[in-house]
C-alpha cells in the first residue's frame, strides 16, 4: 500500500466508473478526475492504494478532523477483479497501521444501510456501529490502537 499521488489518478479512476459500486462507496454515482484531484491535493485527506501485478486493487482514504480529533476511513473500494481475495483486508489493515501515526484515539467510517456483508466485515476489524447522525448512513467506529 503506498500513498496516492497524482501519476496514480489515471489508474485510480475506473474504479470509480461503476456506479453501483461508487454509490456504496461514496454515496454519488460517479466521481471525475477533476474531483480525484481535489482529494489528492486536500491537507485533511490522505489518500492510499494498493497495486497487485501493477493493476489498482484497491484504495482508501483518511479523512482528518482536527476540530472533532478523530479520523475517518472514507472512500474504501476493492477493484472487481480482486474482490473476495483478501485485498479488502490487506487495504483495511494497511489503513488501520496508518492511522496509528495520527494522534487521535477514534476511527469513524459510514455505510450505507442494507450492506449487511460490509457491515460484517467491518465488525471483524472491532468497528461497532453507531446511532447515525446522518439519515441514510451508518456510522461505525473504534479505537485507534497505537
């Protein structure tokens, strides 16, 4: 897993492409390159991606709140070819290592209700969800384990 800079955006885009699946991801139905630069360039975001056979397998994001003094993982897509080998799990752990560099003791991510197998996956990891504070997502969260 290695941070994004902006020689990966072409790679990266696709995955943003499908709209069902960005939709579970971001909650929009496609993301342009315009927008993948912003994120890029933003101080509070830090964004990953893990390559396999020099193909985008998958990718993530921290989101910084320095007001809240926490962190969220954002933006978590696998690459269709690589679902269901691991990939999500080695993103997820790569992500968690990350955010023990931050000094902050939360982890927040959001679902979209109905993605019972995300869920799921996610509790594995000690993510417990939340009340939502935002209709039409769930909110998980747990300790930043340094």
């Amino acid at each position: 897993m290695k941070r994004v800079t902006q020689a990966d955006v072409t790679a990266i885009l696709p995955l943003f492409q499908n709209e069902t699946d960005n939709y579970l991801a971001t909650g929009t139905r496609r993301i342009e390159r315009s927008e993948i630069l912003t994120w890029v360039e933003a101080e509070e975001k830090d964004l990953f991606i893990l390559y396999e056979r020099e193909k985008v397998a998958a990718y993530g994001e921290i989101w910084v709140d320095e007001t809240e003094g926490t962190l969220e993982f954002a933006h978590l897509l696998v690459a269709p070819e690589f679902r269901l080998a691991g990939f999500g799990k080695r993103l997820l752990e790569g992500l968690l290592l990350e955010a023990k560099k931050y000094p902050y003791d939360e982890i927040f991510l959001r679902v979209l209700p109905g993605n019972k197998a995300v869920l799921d996956f996610f509790r594995q990891f000690g993510f417990a969800v939340l009340t939502s504070p935002f209709e039409g997502s769930i909110w998980m969260k747990r300790k930043n384990l340094k």
